[in-house]
C-alpha cells in the first residue's frame, strides 16, 4: 500500500460537489447575463419612451431632432452625434446639415463641424448619402481605413475613429439621417442597428405630423405674409355672420383694402420688391388692429379685416383712418424710398346680412367706388352701391350681346380748316344703336368696355368700319378733296403686340391711302411705357399712318416726349376752349400750345370750337384747324354724305347762323 487511503464514497462525494459547484456558477452567469440583458433591454425602452416622449412634445421637428441625437449620444458614449435633413434640388433630394449637433470638446470638434455644414449629400455620396439611397443604416468601422469616407482628414484631425449613420423614414421615403462618431474603432453593434431603426422610425413620423400640420397651416394662411387666406378669412366672417344674426348686438364690420398703384411698384422694380412691399405693408396694417380682428391676405395687393365684436359703430371708421395714416411714411424697398397708399371699401354688419360673400362683396363694392374717387380713401357701402353694381353687370352683358348683333355705328364729325373753312377730315365716333331707336353715348358704355376688354374687338370694328367707310367717299366723290379720318385708339389697344399688323392689314384691307388715317392716343397712354411707345409709333409712320396727341394739355404735357415720340398732330382740348373768350389764362394756354407746336413741326387742332367768337380768336392765333359744334355735330355717314355732296360755302365762313349747319343734322 502506498499509505494513501483511497475511500471510493469520499471521492463520489468530491466529484459530485464539484458538478454542484460549477453548476452553480454557471447558473449565476447565466442570471448574471440575463440580469445584464434586461438591464440593457429596460435602457434601451427608457431611451425609445424618452425620445418618444420629447418628440410628441417638440414645437419642431429641430426639437425632436436634437433631443434625439443627445439622448443617442448619452447612451452609447458617442463623441459627436449630428443631424442632416433632406432637402430637393432639381427634383433631386439632398442632404444638408440641420445644424443640430452634440458634442463636449467644441475646440477639438470645431473644424469638423465646419467642413460637414458646407458640404451637400446627394444620393450615394459619402457616408450619410449612402443611407439617403439605401434607406438603410451604415457603419464605417475604422474611418482610417475607408477612402470613400469624405471628411477623412477632418475627421483624423478630431480623433474620430468609427463612424455611423441612420435614417430617419417617413414611410420609405428619407426625410433625414443621423449621424455619430466615436474615437475607438468600433465593429457593427447588431442591437444598435436595430434600436436606431426604431429611433428612426419614431423621428419619421414626428416629421410626417409636423409636415402635416404646415400643410394645414399653408391651407390657410398666405405663404407669403402668414397671414390668413381668403379661405380662413371666409370661415371666420361665416361665424361672426352667424353670431349677429343669432345675437345682434355682436356687431361686426368688414374692411376691404386694395393698394394704389401697386402694379407700377411690380412692372417698374420687380415683383420681389413687391413682395417685400406686400410684406412690409402687412405690417403696417397689422399695427393698427386689436388681436381680436382678422387681417387677411386675398391675394396681389388685396387686403381684409374682420374688426369683430364693435361696440361703436363709428369705430371702423376709425380703424380705417388709422390704416390711410400708417401707409403715409415711405416704405424702404432695396434701398429706394416708395410711397404708396389704399383705398378702402367698409360694409358694417348692421345693414344685415345672411352671407360671408355678401357682405365681402359689398365691401369690394366700397373699396372701387373709393377707387373711382381718387384713391387714397375709404367709402362706406350703401344700397346704391349695388344698384350701381347690378346695372354696370346688366350693361356689361348687354355690349356682349351688341358686339354679336352688330349694334354700333359710327358717326363723323367734320375737321375744318380754319383758315379756308374746308372740310379736311372726320373724327370717327362711336355709338351704340339700341334696337328701338335710342343712341347710347360712349360715356355710358366707354369705361365699361375698358375694364372688360370689349374695347379691343370693338375698336378693330370702329377702324376697319372707319376706313373702309371713308375709302369708298374717296371713290364715290372723286371731286372732294381725300378726306382724313381720325380714330382714337384705346389703352388697351395700343398696349396690343400686334397693333401695327392689324392696323397694316385694315389699311390694306380697305384700300383707304395710309397717310389718310391718323390715329389718336392720349398723353397718358403714350406715357405708360415711353419706350414701346417710341417703338410703335415709328413702326405706325412707317406704314405711313399719322399720330395725333388727344386732349393735349389735360395729362403728361411733358416737352421731352413731344421731342421724343415721332408726332404729327395736337388736338388741344375742349376744356381751354370753352374758356377761351373768358379767360385769359385760357387763352395763355392755347397761344402757348399753339407756339409750342409751330416750334416742333406739329400741326394743331382745337377741339369744342362752338362759337364764332372761339373760331375768330382761333384764326387770329394761326391755329391750323378746328373741330366743334360750330362747324357740324357728329353726323351718321347719311348725312355727312349729303353735307359733301351739297358743298356748302366753308364751313363757318359765311354770315350764316351755324346752326344752320347744327340743329337739322342733330
């Protein structure tokens, strides 16, 4: 024996103490690891209900993100932690920084932050564009060791090692990526990826709710000036509508604003300097209103206020006063002072009403009847108003149906020569012949046809009929001399691209010789745009037709474009003659418009000559011809026809009572 007692139940005992044991620490590892999984799982439910939890609450989707990208970096101990938000150029997305970052050491990180803000990830691009393609995460394990990583200097510079990047996804759509870095190399962390993805999830919806609510806002409000639109504006006066008629003493008033001039600001300098003026102007208005009214944006120049719950009802007369004044001061636009001003229309609740729209239109109603007084003022709406408003869309239709029924004729009104007292031309005129016998003026219908646009096919008409009509005198009264035919031509027609071709092809449509046409415009549409103006003119002299300047002396009067513009003609105006035997300052004017013209080459004639006394005063100054009812009314082509064919003695130069010439004609 060898001295060593060998007890074979001993040794059985041993053995299976030494199974318990290991037995037994394995079983604490196992606990131990479980302990640590649910320690890292109630981790990772705190960060997701954390980042859950502030992005409800963010005011913004920069909230959210921030919050997030602190949170992540805390729980990781990541060294930077940053956020890029997608963006489209060209229709192509891109990302750029969002400037949102999380870092200790801004030192250390400085110059890595500038270079990641100046740069732009398109699609496949560096690091965060590889995920804006792939809608996937990516890592970069050591950022030493991956050429394709862009910033690898800068990031060397700041001991970044490992990089990686997630995205935040609004469905399958990319709306952002986050991105961190850490200064150890670091391998792809599979619980990570997939806990970021639930992050990014999370963050995606944050920005389809906040995108969701700007498309709400957007819906009603102006893009422009954030102010309320028409339709929010529209909602907000139904419910004060509703509320007067349930309760009437919650009085209330509408205001309807429309800028002067402002399409001069946008033709001039530009429509951003009109947006910046649109902007600037809402402010203005703004200031003068409680938070409890409505200022809305209609759209252009156009302006509402709701002033809700009035106790006095002289108060929006008031607000209005207020709102001329705060647009008096000029308006600093790029560096140029701009004035500008309005005119208000005001409709108050208590003339009763069952509508939003029919109160806003009573008080566009006012506002164009403030317009049509001058600008720069307010009106209050009464039932007139609309009786006015109702007529003007009666007459409207009733040139519609005119033009088709061919209703318009034109009259002639003689041009004398003063000197000789010959007829040398006609005036054309038009006027409408209502079925049943009445001749409707141009005053009655004129300003109407402007403002629809009627006035360009009727003026055609009124050219084309003028010189086909003084074409055929031409050749049915070979004896006369070749009769002149002076038409006005309209704002709206000269301001026409192809004026100068249709006035072409009419001359050679009717045959009438060119110099024989001589066509009318007025100071204040040869003013509008002085260099088309200069253009159109030289092309008309070149078809050989003459231009005449109406109602010389009542517009621009400026010597610079008499020099400018290719001129043959003034007409001076009625208004100097009918003060001409009274007035001397009436007569200054003439004698001067009269020099003037000698001066320039232009010959003259004086319109309103009514009274032997005007022509007398007329010839003595030299004027070259006249046109009034002294010599004729305008006559229908019937009767000018028998006035040619009878060839009085000159008109006005006979001892003859020019009525004569007047009342059987009338």
């Amino acid at each position: 024996m060898d001295g060593i007692s060998r007890d074979p139940e001993a040794d059985k005992l041993r053995r299976r103490l030494q199974r318990e044991h290991q037995a037994r620490l394995e079983a604490e590892q196992i606990a131990e690891h479980g302990l640590r999984e649910l320690y890292e799982k109630q981790l990772q439910l705190q960060l997701l209900e954390s980042i859950a939890d502030a992005a409800n609450g963010a005011a913004t989707v920069a909230d959210g993100l921030s919050f997030t990208v602190s949170s992540v970096c805390q729980y990781t101990g990541w060294q930077i932690g940053h956020a890029y938000l997608t963006g489209h150029v060209e229709g192509e997305a891109r990302l750029r920084s969002a400037a949102i970052w999380h870092y200790a050491d801004e030192q250390r990180f400085h110059h890595f932050r500038q270079v990641t803000e100046a740069m732009e990830f398109p699609p496949g691009f560096g690091l965060p564009g590889r995920v804006l393609s792939s809608g996937t995460p990516a890592w970069i394990a050591d950022i030493s060791q991956a050429p394709e990583f862009c910033r690898v200097d800068a990031a060397g510079e700041a001991g970044l090692r490992a990089a990686a990047a997630f995205p935040v996804l609004a469905g399958s759509e990319v709306v952002g990526v986050l991105e961190f870095f850490a200064n150890c190399v670091l391998e792809p962390d599979e619980t990570l990826l997939h806990l970021m993805a639930q992050i990014g999830v999370q963050m995606g919806r944050v920005v389809e709710r906040k995108r969701a609510e700007e498309q709400l806002i957007d819906a009603f409000h102006d893009p422009l000036t954030g102010l309320p639109n028409r339709a929010l504006f529209s909602d907000r006066l139904s419910r004060a509508v509703a509320r007067c008629n349930r309760h009437r003493e919650a009085a209330f008033a509408v205001l309807f604003i429309d800028l002067d001039r402002f399409k001069l600001v946008n033709d001039s300098l530009g429509h951003l300097a009109g947006d910046l003026l649109i902007i600037q102007v809402a402010t203005r208005l703004g200031g003068c209103l409680r938070q409890t009214d409505t200022l809305a944006r209609m759209g252009g120049d156009e302006f509402t206020i709701l002033l809700d719950c009035i106790g006095n009802p002289e108060a929006p007369v008031r607000v209005a006063e207020r709102l001329l004044e705060s647009l008096e001061p000029p308006f600093l636009i790029n560096g140029e002072q701009l004035y500008i001003s309005a005119s208000i229309g005001i409709a108050p609740s208590e003339l009763g009403y069952e509508s939003a729209e029919e109160i806003l239109r009573h008080a566009d109603l006012a506002m164009y009847r403030a317009k049509t007084l001058g600008k720069h003022r307010f009106e209050l709406f009464d039932h007139s108003l609309h009786e006015l408003a109702v007529g003007r869309l009666t007459l409207e239709t009733r040139l519609r149906n005119a033009l088709q029924n061919g209703e318009f004729v034109v009259h002639y009104q003689p041009i004398v020569d003063i000197s000789s007292g010959e007829m040398v031309g006609v005036e054309a005129l038009v006027r409408w012949q209502v079925p049943g016998g009445e001749l409707i003026y141009p005053g009655d219908f004129i300003q109407v046809a402007e403002d629809t646009g009627l006035i360009l096919p009727l003026g055609l008409w009124v050219l084309r009929e003028a010189c086909r009509r003084v074409a055929r005198w031409h050749h049915e009264l070979p004896g006369q001399l070749p009769l002149t035919v002076s038409i006005n031509l309209s704002a709206r027609q000269f301001a026409q691209h192809d004026l100068v071709p249709q006035v072409g092809a009419i001359i050679a449509e009717t045959g009438i010789p060119a110099g024989c046409v001589h066509l009318e415009i007025t100071e204040s549409v040869s003013m509008a745009d002085s260099e088309r103006t200069i253009i159109v003119l030289q092309q008309l002299h070149d078809l050989g037709v003459r231009i005449s300047i109406d109602d010389f002396g009542t517009g621009y009067s400026s010597l610079s474009y008499l020099h400018r513009f290719r001129l043959d003609v003034l007409k001076i105006d009625r208004s100097f003659m009918i003060q001409l035997d009274q007035c001397p300052e009436a007569l200054q004017i003439v004698q001067t418009i009269l020099s003037l013209a000698r001066n320039l080459g232009l010959e003259v004639v004086a319109e309103g000559v009514e009274t032997q006394r005007h022509l007398m005063i007329l010839k003595s100054l030299g004027c070259d011809f006249g046109q009034g009812y002294y010599f004729a009314r305008p006559l229908p082509e019937s009767a000018l026809i028998a006035l040619l064919r009878e060839r009085p003695p000159p008109l006005g130069h006979t001892g003859t009572d020019p009525e004569v010439f007047v009342t059987p004609l009338a």
